[in-house]
C-alpha cells in the first residue's frame, strides 16, 4: 500500500507541475501577443514617420533655426 500512495503522491505534484508550467505558457503566449502587436505598431509609425507623413523627430532643428 505505501508503493501505492508514493505513486498516487508523485502523480498529484506531476499534476501541479503541469498545470503550472501551462499557466506559465498561457502567461507568455499572451505576452508575446501583446509585444507583436506593440512592434507591429511600432514599426508602421516608423515607416510614417520615414515617408513623412509626421512632425519631424524631436532632435530635429526645425527650419525656421
């Protein structure tokens, strides 16, 4: 009986390891998400702003100086 409840016990804490290593997952899988969106963002403002289409960048003089 104890070989049985050893293996009963190990089972329970595998259990948690996995079900903590999948929060752990989701957790990062969101943050990926967020920060591929926060660079695709990022990038497109580059591309207006290199065609552009915005004010000129701050260490810019503008040209009136």
């Amino acid at each position: 009986m104890d070989r049985f409840e050893a293996l009963e016990e190990r089972i329970a804490h595998l259990t948690r390891t996995v079900e903590d290593l999948s929060d752990v997952v989701a957790r990062q899988a969101g943050e990926i998400d967020r920060l591929t969106r926060l660079t695709r963002l990022l990038a497109e403002r580059e591309a207006e702003r290199e065609a552009g289409l915005e004010a000129p960048a701050a260490n810019q003089k503008p040209p009136h100086w």
